[in-house]
C-alpha cells in the first residue's frame, strides 16, 4: 500500500520521523512520559481543555523531548520547531500541536530562568512571520498567574493558590499551538458556555479560565499536587531502567 501522503500523516508521526533522537517515547525520557499522563489525566481527565481529547486521540499532539542543556540553546530550538508546526499541513479536522520538555536544562527548574526563556521565545514569534500563526502556552511546577491569590504567611509559609495548577505540571514544558486552530476551537462549542457562537475568542477564553480556577479550588491544593506527584510516580514505574530522568 506504500506509505501515506504528507496529508494524511499524524503530526506526532511526521515529529517523530523528522528527529528521531527527540522522541522522548522511544529514548525513555521520564519527562515526556510524565507529561503524556498528566495530558491524559489531567487536562483530558478534568476537562481542563475542552478541545484537547480530539486532538491527543487523533494524534495531532506532537512530544518533543530536546537535547539542548543550555537555555538560549533551547529557546532557538523551540522557535525551530515553531517554524515546523507554522508551515504543518495537518490532516483536516485533526490538527497540529507540539509539547516540547528539556530534560538536559537544569536551569529550566528555576521559575524565573522558564519565565525568562518563554519571554525569548515570544518575542522571537511577535517580531517574524510566526506572529499570529503561533501561540506558546508555558507549564512549570511552580507556574503562578499574575492574579493568583498565592500568599505568604507571617511565618514565611506559602499559601498556594489551586487556580495556579491550570498551568502547573511535572516538569517545565513548551506548548505551541496554530494560532488557527486555537481560534477555531474557541468559536466551536463550549461546554462551558452556553452561547459561544458569536463570542469574542478572548470571552470564551476567559470563561474556560474561570471554569478551571473554580474547579481546581473547589479540588483544593492537596488533590492538584497529588495529581502531578501521581503522574510522575506512573512515569517512573512505566520508564525503563535508565530512562532521563533529569
């Protein structure tokens, strides 16, 4: 039957063959397995993202694991494969979307070293041609929203704020997306909204988010930690001796 057209490749398929050594699934890369259950866990799992299970089940999310340990090396490879999923020709109806871990980048586990890389990162894409066509969504273990309602107690102990864990996962994480496909899916139907026709992408946004911070401090802080912790402990059990576990 020979082997199927560009067309009617998965992304994850065409990723895979494009850099074999960035295959997290085949090189045993605990952050990629990590991420994979916490994308079925948890964002599929508690419908965090309405939209996400058609892609997963479709194959059109894409786990890129890199090799780079330095972190403006790791932002020039982000950006590159930006460029690849700008220039993707998806299935129709299936889409296109690529959650790439650093393993090798240690620097990356400090929250502000990530914040700092994303900021290169959308800078790169705001002054070229992948403006507008790409969008990058960060995750990090101890990601914060500018509103979070995290405090510090008078002892120095930290209040978390469970809305936080709508970006928090098990390990650092890029997430870019089409921009086409992410407008799209915000003016198709939302569970969450009874009339999104219409709407702005901005308000359907927005009640997706307040869906989320509702739902997750209805969880409590405790059940969204034992949820990241749950993930990385299947990885582990799932991963082959001497998988990176960095």
């Amino acid at each position: 039957w020979g082997e199927p057209s560009t067309a009617e490749r998965r992304w994850s398929d065409m990723i895979a063959a494009v850099g074999a050594e960035e295959d997290g699934f085949r090189t045993g890369c605990l952050q990629t397995r990590a991420m994979a259950l916490w994308v079925e866990r948890v964002v599929v799992g508690h419908s965090l993202c309405p939209w996400a299970s058609r892609l997963v089940d479709s194959g059109g999310l894409a786990f890129v694991s890199l090799l780079q340990d330095d972190d403006e090396e790791v932002a020039a490879r982000v950006v590159e494969h930006a460029l690849l999923l700008a220039d993707s020709k998806p299935p129709a109806n299936v889409g296109a979307s690529t959650l790439i871990v650093a393993p090798h980048c240690k620097a990356l586990l400090d929250y502000d070293v990530f914040v700092d890389v994303c900021g290169w990162v959308n800078e790169i894409i705001d002054d070229s041609r992948l403006r507008g066509q790409i969008q990058l969504a960060p995750f990090h273990p101890d990601f914060e929203f500018s509103d979070t309602r995290s405090t510090t107690t008078e002892d120095g102990e930290v209040v978390e704020d469970p809305s936080d864990y709508r970006n928090r996962a098990p390990f650092p994480a890029f997430h870019l997306l089409r921009g086409d496909e992410v407008g799209a899916a915000l003016q198709g139907p939302n569970p969450w909204l009874a009339e999104s026709k219409g709407r702005s992408s901005e308000v359907v946004g927005e009640a997706v988010g307040n869906r989320n911070a509702e739902f997750l401090r209805s969880r409590g802080v405790a059940a969204c930690r034992a949820d990241l912790e749950a993930c990385l402990k299947a990885a582990k059990i799932a991963c082959p001796r001497g998988a990176k576990a960095a």
